[in-house]
C-alpha cells in the first residue's frame, strides 16, 4: 500500500470578496487587493513502521460461501496506527481500482483468477466503508497517536463465483483535522 497526506493547514482568506463592491472599485491596482492567512504548523500525522505497506490475509474460502449475488466471507480485522498526530480527528480514506457496477467495493488486480468477486472495506462497527469515502473519525491521543481498525471480506458480484486466486490493492489517504 502506498500512503497519502493531507491535512488542513492553510486557509485561504479573500477579503476582497467580502468587501463591498464600491470599496474595491477604489481600490487603485497595485495595493493589497488580496488578503492570504494561515498556519505552518508542526504536526506531520504518519504511519507507524509495519503498518505503511500491510498485507491483509482475507482466507481461503469455498465457493460455496460465496453462492448467490452479496454473500460475503467473514470479515478481517485489520489496524493502521499513526503518530505524530495533531490534536483533533483522524480518519482514513481508501482507493483503488473499484468495480465498474459498484464504485463502493474494491475489485480485483489482474493477476487475479478468481471472477464474480471483489473486496469489502469496513469500519470498525463493521458498516461499509465506500472507496473515495472518509472513514469514521477516530481522536488521536494526546501523544497524537491513534489507532485505526478496519474489516475486509470477499464479496459475491454474481451467483457461483469461479475460484482462483482472489488478490486486491488499494492506497490510503490519513485525513486530520
């Protein structure tokens, strides 16, 4: 897994748009006509070592688990620690190749001989955590560490699946604010 960054530090204030219009018409060009504030701040959220490049073991399942369209396997724990946090909210956003009927699920990598079948992400209540979409937020300690735990299981896109191998990948984004 490749990781992302991004973090609310700078905002962006133009004063010119909320000054009334005769007021910026007198305005002569070449004196301030846009105002820019913010913070640098020293907080860099990242993962903790073991967990920037996890492999999720989702099983080895028979068909039969996966008959009919949305019969999923068990799901899969898994955790992404971070440090360094700011104080405040964390969460983490998913992507990857996603399913052409269903953008929420991953689908499988190429090298993949398993057909009819992707991968679930879930929060940790076990709700479905879509591609692209932020996961719960989670507060980060006063340390600035937090935990973050997810599911993953397979999951049915059409009645009897064929097996074969069954591999996905998918890059996270770390959300502060």
């Amino acid at each position: 897994m490749t990781k992302f960054y991004r973090a609310s530090c700078l905002a962006l204030t133009v004063l010119a748009a909320l000054v009334p219009y005769r007021a910026r018409a007198a305005s002569p060009l070449g004196e301030i006509n846009i105002e820019l504030r913010g913070n640098v701040v020293d907080y860099s959220c990242y993962v903790e070592t073991g967990d920037d490049n996890k492999t999720v073991q989702l099983g080895a399942w028979p068909t039969r688990q996966l008959r009919t369209t949305g019969s999923t396997t068990q799901s899969m724990p898994f955790t992404l620690k971070l440090k360094g946090c700011p104080p405040g909210s964390v969460s983490i956003t998913f992507s990857g190749k996603s399913v052409a009927d269903n953008p929420d699920l991953l689908a499988l990598n190429a090298t993949s001989g398993a057909t009819n079948i992707a991968v679930e992400l879930r929060n940790e209540d076990k709700t479905r955590l879509a591609l692209e979409s932020a996961s719960k937020d989670v507060t980060a300690d006063v340390n600035g560490n937090a935990a973050l735990t997810f599911f993953a299981n397979y999951i049915a896109l059409a009645d009897n699946p064929q097996p074969g191998r069954a591999d996905a990948e998918a890059t996270f984004m770390i959300n502060y604010y």
